[in-house]
C-alpha cells in the first residue's frame, strides 16, 4: 500500500508528523511525502525536529502570497506527484490552502482521499476565514474521515457523510506533543540547552505566552491586541513573550504596538521544542492558534483565545479555555482576571485531554490498511 502524505504549512507538518512516522515504520506500507512549502522556515524547523526528508517538495512559498496563488500552484504540484507515484491514499491534514488543493488534486485523480482532523466546523464561513471553506470542501472531497472528537464526528454525520467512513481518532497534536514532552523530560541536558536560550526571562515576573495568525483578525483585530497586550505588560508584574509568525501583516502589527514596551519580548518563532517548553513554563497562554488550544489544555495551562469563534469547543466547553475576541478592554479584563484572582486561575489551570491519548496515527494507519 502506498500513502501519499502532503502537508506544508508549520501547523500540518506538527500534525502529520507521527502519523508519517507510523506510516514509515509500518510493514507493508511505502510512505512518500510531498510537502508544498506554503510555509518555508517555519515548515523546515518542524521537518528537521522529526527528521522526515520530503520526496517532492514543492518549494511554493512567495512573500505575502495569495491565496490563489497557493491553491493553483498547489494542485498542479500535487497532480504532477500524484501522476508520479500512483498512491492507493492521499493524507491531508487540518484546513489549510494545502490541504484543500491537495484533497482536490486527489479527486481530480480519482485517488482516495483520508483527511485528518476531520469535522471541525464553525459554521460561520468568515471566521476562521479561509479554514471554514477549505474544511467544508475537504468534507466533501474525502473518502475517509478522521475526525479528532465525539463533537466532530456529530458535525460530519450532520452533513450525511457516511458512518462507515468516520472514525474517532483522537488528534495527532497529541501524539507529536507527547513525542517533544517525553524528548524533553528524558533529557536534562537538552531541557537546560533550551531554558539556557530563554535567559532573558525573569523569574520574578509571571510569564504570559503570546501567538497570532488569524486572517480575519488582520482588519484591525491583530492592532487592538497587540495594543492591549502593551498596556498589560505595563502592569509590571507580568512579562509577554511573544514569537512573531513570519506573516508579513502579522509582524507589521507586533512591531507597530510592541517594539520597545516595557516588559515585552517580540522574538522569532520558536522551533516546536522550545515551544512546547515554554508553553509549559507559562502561567499563562493567549493566542488565536488552533493547535495551541488543543496543546494547551494537555499542559494545564489557561488559553485567552482571542477570537469570536471557535472550531474547538471542547477545552471552552470545560472551562480551560476561554474566547475573549479581539476587544482590548476585553482582553485586559480577562488577562488580569487570572492574574489577580487565584482561584478564577486555578480553575482554569486544569489539566485534561480532550484532543487525545496520543495514539491516533496508529489508529489512522489501522484503518488504512483496510
Ligand atoms: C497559514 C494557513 C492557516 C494556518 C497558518 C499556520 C492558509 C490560507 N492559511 O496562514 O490556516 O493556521 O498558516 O501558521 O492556508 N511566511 C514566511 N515564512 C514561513 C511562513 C510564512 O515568510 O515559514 C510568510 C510569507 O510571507 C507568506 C506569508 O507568511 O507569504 C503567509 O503565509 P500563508 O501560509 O499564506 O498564510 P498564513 O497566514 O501563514
Ligand atoms: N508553534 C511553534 N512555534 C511557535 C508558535 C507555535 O512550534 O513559535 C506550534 C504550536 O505549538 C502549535 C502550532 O505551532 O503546535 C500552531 O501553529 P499555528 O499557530 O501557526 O497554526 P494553527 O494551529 O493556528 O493552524
């Protein structure tokens, strides 16, 4: 059996990163992998973490690219691999541009298309904006489904998808997060190398994690936050660490509002080891990022989610995580909630796994194999 695995941006290549792994390991199976390289730096950290070398890459990334661009680009590359390696599957992950032009390209071949992280729906298609749409179309394209949740196998089988073709698996963010946590903790020596990287965090100052992305915050959504968190650090008390998405709008509005304010740190993105390190190091996480709201919970940490809507409303629905929008007085409100009040923080500071076990990519391989 041949698997076709095509991801490209740094969030798929988390994801798909174990399932990849299984697939290469697994008797029977030739696993090839074609990344687009939507995302270029952010995507070859990820790739070197989990040593997987690409078959194709198709080396797509431009500055400031359309999302037109992406998709054509994508298709014909993806088409041109498929053509070249006549898999029996092709694995696309999650909601991005990729995933969508690489679950078309399959249709269009008339190869079988499994998709993971299946079902996450809004419903609202301009929030999150473009992920809804290319979700809502991979719905339709794909044959299997491997939707992470009870939640997101309801919201297929709402859309009469076949029963038989849906199966639970978990999320593989919980598979990857368990591999780098269990890195971290076996080895001291590394866990040193990484916190020796973060000496300019004060101990005495609580740590706020900070992350942002969205498109549909761009229209003013990314200024306001970026505003408040500013006059948040100006508290004194607490300190912001913030990776800057290479988004060419995303590092515009950071270094507009945050260049220089007291007590914020604007650094590069963070290889996804160090990340998860200092996701574990934070009193306190807010962010627009899907992954971090899945990743999160598993740590116990708190999520300020600083959008109107959510895909992921199981960690919302449990308490640990909390949408704030993008209103700065809002988001001011919510943070210092956690700061001053103990237990509104501790009851947020639980930890549990709604996302996963941490074994859903053997669980996708299973039922590949048929
Ligand atoms: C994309 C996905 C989004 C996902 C996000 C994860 C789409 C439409 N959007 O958004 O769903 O949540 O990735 O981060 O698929 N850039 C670099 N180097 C990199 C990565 C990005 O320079 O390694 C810059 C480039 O100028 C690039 C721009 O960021 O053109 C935008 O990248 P793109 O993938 O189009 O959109 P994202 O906002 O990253
Ligand atoms: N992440 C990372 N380095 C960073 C910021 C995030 O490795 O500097 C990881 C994070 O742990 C999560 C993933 O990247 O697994 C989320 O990616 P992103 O926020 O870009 O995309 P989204 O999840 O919103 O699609």
């Amino acid at each position: 059996m041949k698997i076709l695995s095509v991801f490209g941006t740094r969030p798929e290549a988390i994801k798909m990163a174990i399932p990849v792994r299984t697939f290469a390991a697994a008797e029977g199976v030739e696993s090839v992998v074609c990344v687009t390289g939507q995302h270029r730096q952010m995507l070859d950290q990820v790739l070197s973490l989990f040593e997987i070398s690409p078959d194709i890459d198709l080396d797509l990334m431009t500055p400031g690219q359309s999302l037109e661009r992406v998709t054509t680009r994508a298709l014909e590359g993806v088409s041109e691999a498929i053509r070249t390696h006549r898999p029996d599957w092709i694995v696309v992950q999650g909601d991005t541009t990729t995933a969508m032009a690489g679950a078309l390209a399959g249709f269009y071949a008339q190869v079988p298309v499994a998709h993971v992280e299946a079902g996450l729906r809004t419903g609202n298609m301009a929030s999150p904006w473009p992920e809804e749409g290319n979700r809502q179309i991979i719905g339709r394209l794909a044959k299997v489904h491997f939707p992470p949740t009870a939640k997101s196998q309801a919201n297929l089988l709402a859309e009469n998808i076949d029963p038989a073709c849906v199966h639970v698996t978990g999320n593989t963010v919980i598979d990857a997060l368990h591999y780098v946590s269990d890195k971290i903790e076996q080895d001291a020596a590394l866990a040193a190398q990484i916190d020796a990287a973060f000496d300019f965090i004060d101990p005495a100052k609580r740590l706020i994690l900070v992350t942002g992305h969205r498109r549909e915050n761009f229209n003013g959504g990314l200024d306001r936050v970026c505003d408040a968190l500013a006059r948040l650090a100006a508290r004194g008390d607490v300190q912001i660490v913030y990776p800057v998405h290479l988004n060419p709008q995303v590092q515009r509005a950071a270094e507009e509002h945050l260049r220089g304010a007291p007590d914020v740190h604007l650094i590069a993105p963070l290889d996804y080891l160090p990340f998860v390190r200092l996701m574990s190091r934070a009193d306190l996480i807010i962010t627009d990022s899907g992954g971090i709201q899945e990743e999160a919970p598993s740590l116990g940490k708190p999520v300020l989610v600083t959008r109107d809507t959510t895909e992921r409303p199981e960690a919302v629905e449990a308490g640990t995580v909390k949408l704030v929008g993008t209103q700065g007085e809002r988001v001011i409100e919510q943070a210092a909630r956690l700061l001053d009040d103990e237990a509104a923080y501790a009851e947020m500071a639980r930890a549990h796994n709604p996302y996963g076990d941490g074994h859903a990519s053997e669980r996708i391989l299973q039922v590949l194999r048929g």
